[in-house]
C-alpha cells in the first residue's frame, strides 16, 4: 500500500474575486489564449476532461516525460501552455513587421503632414501607400486581436480585445469608404498606430504572463528509469522501473534513486527524503522500514520489497496533485479588461446616442457618419494597451532586482491582498543543512578547545554532523589538531587518537588532551555503547536540546563525557527579520514542516510564527493549503522541495526559493532568486505598490475619455465646440505620455518595510 491515497485528493478550489466555488475552467481561462487570441475550443465527450484546449493554429510536441497514458490525457491544461514562448515571439514577429509597414503610412497621412508642416514626396501611385499598407497592418497585425474579440462577444464578456477589434474595425471600415467613395478624411494613420501600440502591449505582457509548465516532467526526472531487480537464484538484472511489480525484489545501490516504495528486507542505510517527505536529516532505514520511490540511498547497499508501483507509489500521487491545483487555478480578470469593458459599452452607448442625436438635428449624411466613427475610434486609447504592461514591465524588473523573478503576472496582482503567508521550514526558514546551535563543556574545558578537538576526530568522516562541527571550527578560525587510527563506529560516531604536539595546537594539551591520546566523538548511542554517564550539567544541556528537537554530540575522554554540542537545521538570519516584517504588514505567518513536532515548536517560538503545522506529509501540506482557504484567506505558499510543489501550485500565490528543486520553481508564480525570505515582503510592497499604478495610469487612459467622447458626440457643437479626429488623436497622445510618465515613477518605489 502506497503512502499516498487518491481517494484523498482534494478537490475544493478556493473562492478567487469574480469566480463561483464551482466554476470550471474554460478556454478564456488560459491566458495564452485569452491574450494571443488564437480560437480555442472545448470538448466535452464523456471520453475526454472538459478543459481540454486544442489550439487550431499549431499542434504541441510530445510530452518528453510521460509518467503515465492518464496523467498524459488528463494534462491537456499544462499542454495548452507549453507553447507559451511560440505566442510571444509571434506578438513580437507582428509588432516589428508591422511597425515597419506603419512607417510609410504615417509618413504620407495628410493630417501629420499638416501638423508637422511638411509635404511628403510623391511618386506614381503615393496616394496608395497609406490605404495598401494600412490593409495589410489591419489584416496581418490585427487578426489576434479580431479573433479574441470575437471569443468575448460570444461570451458576452467584452473586454480589451473586443474595444480594440471594434475601434480597428471601425477605423478600417470607414477608412476604405473614404478612400472609395469620397466621404471624408480617411483614419489609416489611426489605425495602424492603435494596432501597432497594442501589439507593443501584448508583446510586452505575454513575456509578464509566460509560465512555463514543466512541473511534471521535473517530477518524473525523479524515478530512475532502470532498476536492479534480484531474480529467484540472487542474481541481479537491470529491467526498467515500468516492469517491476509488487512483491518484486530490487537492490539499490549507495547513490541510487529508490525505485518504487517498498519495505527494506536486507540492509541498512541513510536514506535523504527531503525531496519527498520535507525531512531535514537522512532517514536511516532498516530492516521493516518503509521507503519511498524516488529518494535518494546515500551510503549502504539496500534490498527492498516493491509494494507499489506505477499511479500507486507516492511520488505519482504528488504529480497527480500537481496537475489537479494547476488545473483548479481560477482566472482573475485583470484590470485593464474590466476598463476595456465599460469603455466599450460606454462608447456603444454613446455611439448610439450621437447617431441618434445628429439624425434629428440634421438628418442622416456624411456629419452622422463622422460623429459615430469619431466616437468609436477615440473610445479606444492607445494609452490604454499600455496602462497595465507598462507597469508591469517595470514591475518585472524592479522585482528582478530585489531578488524576484515574478512568472505570472496575476499572482503578482493578487499578492497586495495576501492576509496569510505559509513557509516551509526547511531550505526556506532554515538553510536546509545541519549547524551547531549550542556548545557546552565541563569545568576543565573552554568551548574553541572542545570544537578543535572534536573537528580533528570528524576530520575523516563525511557524515553530515562532522562537516557541520568542522564548518563551526572554520567559522571561528580555530587551529584543529591532527589525528591517526581514526575508525568510524557504525551507527554510534567515531574513535581517534590526537596528535597535540604534531599540529602544535595552542590550548589544546595539558589538562585537557594529551599527544597520542584517544577521544570518542558520538551521539547517546556512543554513550550507551561505552557505557558513560554525563555529569549533571551536560544531562541538563542535552535534556534542554532535546526538548527542541535537537541533536546532541558528545566528545569523550579517558571514559568521561567532557563536552557536547547541540546540531539543529539553522535557522536564516533573514528569518527573522522576515517573520517581524510581515507582521507589521499585518500578514499572519505559518510554518509547514516535515520535521517532528519538537523541531516544528521550537522553530515557530523562536522566530514568533502565528500557526505552524508539524509532520505534515506532501498530500497534507497540500489540504493544509486548501484548509486556509476555505477560512476565506488568500494564502502564498513559500516552499522549495518537490514535497512543496503541490502546495505552491494550489495556492493563490506560490513562491519558491531559487536554490530549491527544479520542479518546485517550475511550480511557482514567482522564485525568490536570492534565497532571502525577506524577499517575500518586498513581493507585497511591490504588489500593492504596482496595482496602485496601475489604477492610476487606467484613470489617464481611460479618464480623458469622460470629455472627449460627449466632445466627439457634439455635446458642445451648439456654442461651436466640436472634437475633430486631430484633437481627439492629441488627446490620446497626452494621454499616453502621463501614463508612460507615471509607469516610470514605479521606479522609484521604496520596498523596505
């Protein structure tokens, strides 16, 4: 029986801002899509998930990885992202292509010549330039846009596509009836600058949006592909993991990936679980315990009995909750669509108003006409495809700077809003490696003596307790004697003899160690073995240490226990800064660990967290996110291991160290590159701070439009004021420098709290 159950998935999403409890995604929901506007469709056949995306345009490559024919099928959601890149290089492919095109357009526009007071160069068939290239930016560089557009209004969800498709159609509409008909200035210019500009945006945004979506295959990396399986004679044959089955014998070798869970039967080693389970220290297994496909055998020969295998072992119940909370991520409509949203049924409606107006003034004519166009095309800013990806261009690279690397845009946005931020304990909080915390000695011994000493007798050793006593040794820049006869004892620590004299050690001889004299450095199994009882204090120290889930090493001389030393996982310096910060901002903090309760306790106490949660296996950590959730808070997940990739993804906000495992970058909306949790509250600051730009550069793109469409609509014509197509194109002009303007200003944003 496998340590992860499918019958305990969890399957409640939270509530985001405009979505129901039980709304499922659709094709709008992959911003892919919703941006590139490339047609998507669903099929809903009992045979195949109801989100799966099949682009039109473009099949996707194979999967590199398939960890299994279900998770393939069910994974059409991480597919429909792969080919994120491919979208953005094509907005690119379309800004450049037709800015060029634009060019000789603008140059030849009646109206720019007017303004800027020059006449353009004539040749046979000039007047054509603007109407030939001005077709070909609408068709080549305004198809995303028509198609998206098209998408909403059969949504009934008008958003930024559909205001650009209505304003760029409008344009071209009307420009092609002037040029034919006569009727009046033709708006070329216009449009194929509004096209440009938008292109520029959405270029810019998609590289914000881009979110690569190999989480999975990272998973899979994590099964070896062979294993050794031991045939009925104890003979060993290499067969591919897919082969094995239970009951199944395999031997796995020191350095190994386990291959499938199983029971040891033979053997023993320390095994590293913390890619799994969140376990700061390897897990020594023996005879009857059990271990888990996928972690890492480090120093003996172990024979394991599989009893799972395949969709059953725990690591594929991790890569099933991993494509579950990616395919529950909900889509939050982002600020400029909802602007583009009540634009759009404000220029309709004053469209309709002017028409109607214009018609009983003066009847229906040309001026009707003028006036209606006017209205639908000034209804569009340019400023307005720049508000949002302006400031998160700068968004991006302010957070670069700070040591973020932000992968999805909205997270960022829903980041200013977070009341509950989870860490995982180990490699976030703490730096993931073993550490001396405390040092104590008897009457006859100073601590730099007792660290000296017991650094010479680990010299040999490659445990990781003796190169975290070494690594304190070095810290405090102490000379470390030499030794001889060193012999590690199995499972207890290690026995030298100190060579003082050799090394000329200053502090280390007479009362204390003598030239030639043998020491024991060891943990209470050392102490059990040899039969030694430590005095009063250093029982008090050890009893102290335990109490917060630490270990203890002793260093022994002549039969007695003369000093120990306490080891924990270390506590970040940053931490604690961190944990203060983010109270002021009135964040609540928790902790998530793998660790014992002890460890978990007396992390959380020293550095003050709100709520933590100990021995939380991967599936676990995972509810414990859905828990916080459905208590109505917005929850950030800050985590580093492959035990931590669910949680992050199922979050509203995942952030993972930089130095943590691939799979939990990839499962991340932003990676902390520095490895500094201090970098979490400067993701807060620079959250609240850029939505706040960006509601204020949505109010000069949009705003102007409160005066210049009733002006474009003729509100004032009867004292003589009436906007012109040239004045409503300087209005949008000054618009778009403010908003350009005020983007900059970002960044000089402060991020300290």
């Amino acid at each position: 029986m496998s340590q992860y159950d499918p019958e305990d998935t969890p399957n409640s999403h939270h509530v985001h801002e405009e979505q129901t409890r039980d709304e499922k995604p659709t094709d709008r929901d992959c911003p892919c899509c919703r941006i590139c506007g490339l047609t998507t469709e669903r099929t809903e056949s009992p045979e195949e998930p109801p989100d799966r995306h099949e682009h039109q345009e473009g099949e996707h490559t194979e999967h590199a990885h398939e960890p299994s024919d279900h998770a393939h099928e069910d994974h059409a959601d991480h597919e429909a992202h792969v080919d994120h890149a491919g979208h953005e290089e094509m907005f690119k492919q379309r800004f450049f292509v037709c800015l060029v095109l634009s060019l000789p357009v603008l140059y030849y526009s009646p109206m720019l010549q007017d303004w800027f007071g020059y006449v353009a160069v004539t040749f046979p068939g000039s007047e054509f330039v603007g109407p030939v290239l001005g077709t070909i930016v609408f068709l080549y560089g305004g198809i995303p846009f028509l198609r998206m557009g098209a998408v909403e209004a059969r949504n009934r969800e008008p958003g930024m596509m559909l205001l650009i498709s209505l304003a760029i159609t409008v344009a071209f509409v009307y420009s092609v009836a002037a040029v034919a008909f006569g009727i009046g200035e033709p708006f070329f210019w216009e449009l194929v600058t509004l096209v440009v500009i938008f292109l520029l945006g959405h270029w810019i945004e998609m590289r914000s949006v881009r979110r690569a979506s190999g989480a999975l295959d990272e998973l899979a990396e994590l099964m070896p592909d062979t294993a050794e399986r031991i045939t009925e004679n104890g003979e060993t044959e290499e067969v591919r993991v897919d082969e094995l089955t239970e009951d199944d014998l395999v031997l796995v070798r020191p350095g190994a990936n386990v291959p499938a869970d199983g029971v040891v039967k033979e053997g023993e080693s320390n095994v590293t679980e913390a890619m799994i389970t969140g376990e700061s220290r390897p897990v020594k297994k023996e005879p009857g315990d059990e271990v888990i496909g996928g972690t890492t055998n480090r120093d003996g020969s172990l024979r394991v009995r599989v009893t799972a295998t395949g969709e059953e072992t725990t690591l594929s119940g991790i890569m099933r909750l991993v494509e579950e909370a990616q395919q529950s991520k909900s889509r939050t409509q982002v600020l400029a669509d909802r602007a583009a949203g009540w634009l759009f049924y404000a220029a309709i409606a004053v469209a309709a108003v002017t028409a109607v107006g214009w018609t009983v003034a003066v009847g229906f004519g040309l001026t009707v006409v003028e006036r209606v166009v006017t209205v639908l095309v000034i209804a569009c800013p340019h400023a307005l495809g720049l508000a949002v990806p302006l400031v998160v261009a700068i968004n991006t690279t302010m957070a670069a700077r700070n040591g973020m690397l932000i992968r999805d845009r909205i997270a960022m946005e829903e980041a200013r809003n977070l009341d509950t931020i989870v860490f995982d304990k180990t490699g976030t909080l703490t730096k993931g490696e073993q550490g001396v915390v405390d040092v104590a000695t008897t009457d006859d011994w100073d601590e730099d003596e007792l660290l000296a000493v017991m650094a010479a007798a680990e010299g040999d050793s490659e445990h990781m307790i003796a190169e975290a006593i070494r690594e304190e040794a070095d810290e405090r820049g102490l000379s470390v004697p030499g030794v001889q006869e060193f012999e590690a004892l199995e499972g207890r620590g290690v026995r030298a003899t100190v060579e003082v004299e050799a090394a000329a050690t200053p502090g280390v001889d007479g009362d204390s160690v003598r030239d030639g004299e043998t020491v024991h450095v060891g943990g209470p199994n050392l102490l059990r073995y040899l039969d030694v009882e430590p005095d009063a204090d250093l029982k008090a120290f050890a009893d102290e240490a335990g109490e917060r889930g630490q270990g203890v090493v002793y260093l022994l001389r002549n039969g007695e226990a003369v000093g120990a030393v306490t080891l924990a996982d270390v506590i970040r310096d940053e931490s604690f800064e961190a944990i203060d910060a983010l109270h002021e901002m009135d964040v609540e903090v928790a902790m998530l660990t793998g660790d014992t309760e002890d460890v978990a306790r007396a992390v959380s106490e020293e550095l003050d967290i709100d709520t933590y949660f100990a021995e939380v296996l991967p599936e676990d950590k995972d509810k414990k996110i859905v828990e916080l959730q459905d208590q109505g808070k917005l929850v950030a997940m800050v985590g580093d291991g492959v035990n931590d990739a669910p949680a992050l993804t199922r979050s509203d906000v995942g952030i993972a160290i930089g130095s943590g495992t691939d799979v939990a970058v990839e499962s991340a909306d932003v990676v902390l590159v520095e490895n500094d949790p201090r970098d979490v509250t400067h993701l807060v600051q620079l959250s609240r701070k850029s939505y706040r730009k960006m509601q204020e550069n949505l109010v000069w793109a949009a705003g102007y439009n409160v005066f210049a469409l009733p002006l474009a609509a003729g509100v004032l014509a009867p004292i003589g004021v009436l906007l012109s197509p040239a004045l409503g194109a300087v209005l949008m002009s000054a618009s778009t420098v403010i908003v350009a303007i005020n983007a900059q200003l970002l960044r000089r944003a402060d991020l300290t709290v």
